[in-house]
C-alpha cells in the first residue's frame, strides 16, 4: 500500500482507520442480496481487488455490479468508498441510498454496509464497533478479525499480535511493514514487506510496497526491480510508475522520471489520479531546478487539466503556486495576477492556497500583504484547527521572521513544530545559515538529502529538497 497521499483517492484516506471487507462476503457465509449473476461476479472481482490492495481497480468493479444491479447496496457502498470520484453531497446521498438498499438483505450484508458507510464518512469508532459486531457474526473471517484489531490504525503491538496468529494471511503484513519501519526497526519492516509478497506474489500492490520500503532504505536497485515488477502484474497499476519516477528522481535522473510519470498518466484509472501525476512531473522540474520557463509550463499543463474536470479547490492552489515561481523569478505582475485567481473563490479558497500566497508575497519582499496572508491562516486555524495543518503555518512564519532579520525569534517557532517535517527542517536550516551556524545548518539540511520517502506531488517538500541539495553543494 503506498502511503503518499497524494498518490490515493480522497477516500482512501478513510481506510487507514478501518478494516479490509470479510472473506465472508464472496462466500456462502454472506448471502448476496442480488440475484444478477454480472452482478454478483463484479463484486467478487471487486473484493478480489479490494482484498490485494487495488482500490481503484475494485472500484471499477463495484461499480459495474452496481450497474448491473441498482439496488444492490453493498456494491454501491462500496464503490462510493473506492472511488473518490464523487461530490460530498453526493457521497451522502449514495451512501444512504446504498444501506437503505443493504437493508432489504440479509443482517450480515446490512451491518457490512453501516460499517463501510461510517468509515467512509470518517466516523471511525462507529465503524469499528460495526466491524467488531460482523467480527462476531463471522467468526472464522480473519478480514474481519484484522478489523476487529483497528485494522490499519492499529498500533504496533495489536498488529505484531495479529500477524502472530495469522501468519499466512498476507494484508495483516502490509500495514505491519510500515509500522515497524516508521517505528524504527528498519529490518523488521523490510521483512514484512517481504513476506507479503510471498504470500501474495501475483498482485502488484504488495511489490509496490516491498519496493517504497526498499526505496526508503537507500536500495534504490531493489526497489526499482519490485517497482517494475508491479507494473507487470494485474490489474494495472500506475502507482508502480510513480514509485519508479521517485527512485529516478533521488538518483538525479529526471528526464527517466517524466516518462515513468507519463506511463502513469496513460494507466490512470480516474481523471483525479491523471491530475495528481501531471503535479508530479511538476515536481520533477522544481527538484533538477529547472528554469522557471519549465515549471511554469508544467504548472499551466495542470491548471488546464484541473479547469476541465471542474476541481476548483485544485485550480486554487495551482494558481497559488504559480505565483511562487512567478514571483521567484521577479515576475512580479504575473504573480499578482495568479494570487488573485487563487484567491477569487473568497471565503473557499482553501489554506494551502492563502500558504502559497504568503510565500509568493514573501519571496516577492512584500511582507504587509505576506503578514496578512499568515493572519489569515492563524484566524482560519483559531475558528477550526483542524482546517490548517500546525507545521506549514509554523513554517510560514519562521521563514518570514528569518528574510526580515529575526532568525533567533524564528527558532524556537520552528523548533516547536514537528521537526521530522520536510519544510520545517528546512526553514529550520535556513534561520541557522542566516544567523551564521553554517555546521548545524548543513546538518539540518542533510536531513533532508538523507531522507529518501520522496512525494513529487508535495510541492513544498519538492522545493525543500531541491533548496537542501542547492545549499549543502555550495562550496
């Protein structure tokens, strides 16, 4: 499973606080409420999927039984859940309609519906409890078992002891990698990963996740090797691409990486995945620092792309970053204009789009419109902390403390936020090298050049190790 959320469907986010669906619903323990036979084989083909980790593929499924079938709730549930295609008003009216449908079948079908319901709406201790009740109605179902655990947001521990007693069963060690990986035990991580693809050698998200293991490692070969394995196996896989246009990009090979990219393009599933590659190769660009005539043109390529399927939020903060480029390279009218395309949504516009604003406000040494854009921020984050993330905004403002000459009050902002983020370390360096700590600047930095969990489609992240690399190379 790739953890790059910028690689993954809105509503896949969900699912890394819920569990897989049963075994039980594509055998006889679970009665399909439909009778159409195309129905019935879609939503196994769909749960298949769903089941090795291809959500995009299942969601194609689900969709083709519910096509087949309407009133089959669970394939509506789901696909609703897999998706990530559809609007917040219409996710509601869908999810209803799907377990209004579910409830006309049997109990376990009903309860399976509820419960994908609530952890598509992220209402996770309701669809756990409803994951732990269908646990109990299937006993013999280790799906619902690993759900019964916290399915993907279990702790460690829960899933040390889950793969103990499942240990042929191959998801419980997808999660399990990451969690000893990220925890630490790098070698503990490698070998779950390792073992998932054992178990499951024919599917292509577990040599997906061995290979960003691998990658994260420093065994770019390896990596590479299982990366492209991924891309042989069935159903298609673009992620496998994008994961090959990291491990080129960390070895400096760009122009590798924008045709790995563009192969990820051409084996998208949904319009929203095609988007999300076209930012990535964005990415690439501000990585080899590229002319700005480049990143431009990538970012213009994007913003067309986002203005034909109607994503508005997207548009915003393309426009936001734009104007960072822009203004990077003294374009000053231009990056005006692009600030107030990003910004013509008013009270919609969403934080990361005010962000790029202040840095571009920042970069351009207009620090009354930049001190107004992070007043803006702290006011959004003060009426709902949970709109804008605490480690940009602490970012913003150790950067606009350290151009003006206050790098030692900008220190202890940076140093209070999470200091294991990209851009954090970064301005971190950034206020050190200006207050003439040339050592502790190149270690922060090198944090960073270290660091191989690459995401091309973070623009902040790109720009942080491009800035990192720039900065440890001078003489």
């Amino acid at each position: 499973m790739r953890t790059r959320s910028t690689r993954l469907v809105a509503a896949v986010a969900a699912y890394l606080f819920l569990s897989w669906p049963a075994r039980g619903q594509t055998d006889t323990s679970l009665k399909l409420s439909t009778a159409n036979a195309a129905a019935a084989a879609e939503f196994r083909a769909g749960m298949s999927d769903y089941g090795n980790i291809s959500f995009e593929s299942a969601a194609a499924h689900f969709k083709a039984a519910m096509t087949a079938d309407p009133n089959f709730g669970l394939a509506r549930v789901l696909y609703v859940g897999t998706t990530g295609e559809l609007k917040p008003d219409q996710v509601n009216t869908e999810l209803a309609r799907g377990v209004a449908d579910a409830a006309r079948g049997s109990n376990n079908e009903l309860i399976l519906a509820a419960a994908y319901r609530e952890a598509t709406l992220g209402h996770t201790d309701a669809s756990n409890a409803l994951f732990r009740a269908a646990a109990q109605l299937m006993p013999n179902d280790p799906l619902l078992g690993f759900a019964a655990t916290g399915g993907f947001g279990a702790p460690l521990p829960a899933m040390r002891d889950f793969v103990t007693h499942h240990p042929q069963y191959p998801i419980g060690y997808n999660m399990l990698a990451y969690r000893e990986f990220l925890g630490g035990d790098r070698a503990a991580g490698l070998a779950a990963a390792k073992r998932q693809v054992e178990l499951l050698p024919n599917a292509p998200n577990p040599h997906d996740t061995y290979a960003e293991i691998l990658q994260w490692n420093g065994n770019f070969a390896e990596a590479a090797a299982h990366y492209k394995q991924a891309t042989t196996l069935s159903p298609r896989f673009p992620e496998a691409f994008a994961g090959l246009a990291e491990v080129a990009s960390l070895q400096g090979q760009y122009d590798q990486a924008r045709s790995y990219l563009n192969q990820a393009i051409a084996n998208s599933w949904t319009p929203a995945q095609k988007l999300a590659y076209m930012r990535q190769i964005t990415g690439t660009y501000i990585m080899q620092g590229a002319p700005a005539d480049a990143v431009t043109k990538s970012i213009e390529a994007s913003l067309a792309e986002a203005k034909a399927q109607g994503d508005a939020r997207t548009t915003s903060v393309l426009y936001s970053q734009l104007a960072t480029v822009q203004a990077n390279a003294g374009n000053v009218n231009a990056a005006h204009q692009s600030i107030a395309a990003a910004e013509a949504g008013g009270a919609t516009v969403p934080w990361n789009a005010h962000y790029f604003a202040a840095m571009a406000h920042g970069l351009m040494k207009h620090w009354g419109p930049a001190a107004q854009e992070l007043a803006t921020l702290k006011a959004m984050a003060a009426k709902d902390p949970a709109t804008v993330p605490k480690d940009p905004l602490a970012a913003l403002e150790g950067f606009q403390l350290t151009q003006q000459g206050k790098a030692a009050e900008a220190l202890p902002i940076l140093m209070a936020a999470d200091t294991t983020n990209l851009l954090v370390i970064n301005r971190i360096a950034e206020a050190h090298a200006a207050l003439g700590h040339a050592a502790e600047a190149t270690a922060w930095n090198n944090r960073i050049n270290t660091n191989y969990a690459l995401n091309l489609g973070v623009f902040t992240d790109v720009n942080s190790r491009r800035r990192a690399k720039q900065e440890t190379a001078k003489p």
